[in-house]
C-alpha cells in the first residue's frame, strides 16, 4: 500500500511540475494598440485594446496540480485567455488598471482565493464590474 501512495504522489508532483511548466511557456506580451498571448504550441491569440469589452477571471478546481486560475480578454469577435503565472502575466495587472477606468481589484482578490469553478469579471464595457 505504501508503495501505490508513493507512486501516486510522485505522479502527482510530477503533474503539478509539467503544469508550472505550461503556465511559464505561455509567453503574454502588449504594446499601445493590442495584447498578444503566444502558447507553447506556438499558437497567438491577440486583442486589441480598443476590443476588449469584459476582463474576467475564471477559476477551477484543479489546482495545484493543473493550472486554475485563468485570465479572459473578451471582445466581441475575439477571446484571448492565458493561466496566472504565464510568463509577463505580473506587467499585465497594472495595465489592466491603467487602460480600464473601474477596473475592479477586489474582484482579483476574491478570485485568488477561489479554490472552485467560478467566474469573476473584473471590468465590463459599459457596466460594473
């Protein structure tokens, strides 16, 4: 018996490694007009700024062994998402404050200490957040 809960956690671990791993290849990046996030399957999702019409965060019950904290960039013809931790990910906070009057950070707050599928939107277009 001792040895399955040893060969379970060692998998397990080395789940929770490999998703770390995922988060930190998923590289996002921004410039005046758009924001860019590159996966490691090399795929690019991208929005303009200018289209962004609801940030959210969605989180799961997966954690810590996979990744469940998830960003949303909504527009209406366009999505882009990327895991918290994705490489960039901490400079994208501040601009998030800086270009979205209303810009909820309570709503971050609370997200982080989610440990359930939940959405919370953060800024929307035209209404509260």
């Amino acid at each position: 018996m001792f040895k399955t809960l040893t060969t379970w956690w060692k998998n397990r671990q080395q789940a929770r490694r490999e998703a770390l791993m995922f988060e930190r290849q998923v590289v996002v990046s921004f410039d005046d007009t758009s924001l860019s996030a590159t996966l490691p399957s090399g795929e690019v999702q991208s929005i303009a700024w200018a289209d962004v019409d609801c940030i959210a965060i969605e989180t799961n019950d997966s954690g810590p062994w996979d990744s469940d904290v998830w960003w949303l960039l909504e527009g209406a013809a366009t999505r882009v998402t990327y895991p918290q931790g994705a490489t960039g990910d901490s400079e994208m906070l501040d601009q998030f404050s800086d270009r979205f009057p209303g810009f909820n950070d309570a709503a971050v707050i609370e997200a982080m200490g989610s440990t359930s599928n939940a959405r919370f939107v953060c800024w929307q277009r035209g209404g509260e957040a």
